[in-house]
C-alpha cells in the first residue's frame, strides 16, 4: 500500500509538472495582441438623448420600471432549522 501510495504521488506530480510545462510552451507560442489604437484615430462619439419621464398612459415606450421591496426580508435565506 505505501509503494501504490508513493507511485500514485509521484505520477501526480510528474503529470502536474508536464500540464504547467505544456501550458507554459502554449502560452508562450501564442499570438501577440495588435497594438493599441491611438485616441486620435477614433471618432468621438454623438452624446446620448436625455431619457424623459415615463408616463402613466398605456403607450409601451419599451422602458419597464422595477419597484424595490419596501422591507427587506426579515430571514436570510441561508438560515437552518437544525440544533
């Protein structure tokens, strides 16, 4: 048992140390980012349209309004029961 244990740690290691190994040349090998654009190169952008007030009429304008919880809960979620 204390052979199979010591060749099961030893091949652990070995197979962990080839994975790094291998990531590393991958890594290493891979492409290198383009160069970053300038700022005078990029066209500014048109500033948004303000957003208006949302009327109470029954026209969708696709904006939908999430009212929050007046209370929060009075048990957290994560409470057990047990002793």
């Amino acid at each position: 048992m204390k052979l199979y244990k010591g060749f099961l740690h030893f091949l652990i290691t070995l197979v962990s140390t080839f994975a790094f190994l291998m990531g590393w040349v991958t890594l290493a090998h891979s492409l290198k980012p383009a160069q970053p654009v300038k700022q005078e190169a990029l066209a500014p952008l048109d500033p948004l349209p303000p957003v208006g007030l949302v009327s109470s009429s029954s026209s969708n304008s696709g904006l939908q309004l999430f009212s929050q919880a007046s209370r929060p809960r009075a048990r957290s979620m994560f409470v057990t029961r047990g002793s």
